[in-house]
C-alpha cells in the first residue's frame, strides 16, 4: 500500500477491540473512501492471509446506510501499523448495525452493548432515527421495539 487507509472496525470485531466481548468469528469493516476500500481489497487479494474479511465501503454495514457523521463518532484503536489507520464504530452505531437482522447473537451483542456504553432509550431512539437500510424498514421498526420494550 502506498499510503494510509482508513479501516473502521464494525460488529462482533469493533466489540472485541472495545473489550465487549472475548472474541468474533470473522472480522468486519467499514471503508468510507472508494479508493481505500480498492486498494485494501486489492492487497487482500494479493497476500491472501488466510482469514475471511467482509468489508463494505462507503457508509454500509451489512443492509444498513450508517449517518454521514458515524466516522466522526469512532473511536481511535492503537496500532503499530504504518499505513492503515484502525477506527472502531462506537456502540451506539454497533447497536443500529444490528437492528434489522437481530438473531440471537445480534440479540446479546446489542445488550453488551447497552450496558458497556450506559445507552439510553432516548439515545437509541434518536440514533436509530438518523438510520436507512437497503433492507426493509418495517423490520427494523419492528425489531427496534421490540428492542425498547424488553431491553431497558
């Protein structure tokens, strides 16, 4: 690589490095710049390291459109990387990442986080509200209820 890109860890992977959760089964990431999320994948094609790394680029994860400002709330992860700078989706924006499929794991991911960050209901709703999804939005609205009904 010839200059430094900007990776943002996203899911189980962001919360392994905020120390949410002991481990993940994949690493994910976000890219916000077309020509950093290119180059990223051409290196990975080119070493092969031998671990499966989903990313997405721009302002996706999985189905969802994150906010314009999510890079803004990241957090800094120190690295002794020279040309790739490690960001880590804050929990707030971990928890609406998660709404629309919410399975079981989604499901204890989501509660981790509520209780490592102190979110509030009033925070997850206005959070939530700056969201829109390739997927289906009456699932995430259904799914995003039944979240404030049962986890605060």
């Amino acid at each position: 690589m010839g200059r430094e890109i900007l990776l943002i860890a996203v899911g189980g992977t962001a919360m392994t490095l905020l120390g949410i959760k002991a481990s993940t089964k994949d690493i994910d990431f976000n890219i916000p710049l077309e020509d950093d999320f290119n180059e990223f994948n051409r290196v990975y094609d080119r070493i092969k390291p031998g671990v499966k790394i989903d990313s997405w680029s721009s302002n996706m994860i999985f189905s969802e459109i994150l906010p314009e400002d999510y890079v803004k709330s990241t957090i800094e992860y120190k690295t002794n990387f020279k040309k790739i700078n490690v960001r880590i989706l804050g929990p707030i924006d971990i928890i609406c990442s998660k709404i629309s499929r919410l399975n079981d794991s989604d499901m204890e991911d989501i509660k981790d986080c509520i209780k490592y960050a102190h979110i509030t209901k009033a925070h997850l709703d206005k959070r939530a509200d700056q969201y829109s999804r390739a997927g289906n939005d009456r699932i995430f609205e259904q799914n995003l209820k039944y979240i404030m009904e049962n986890f605060f």
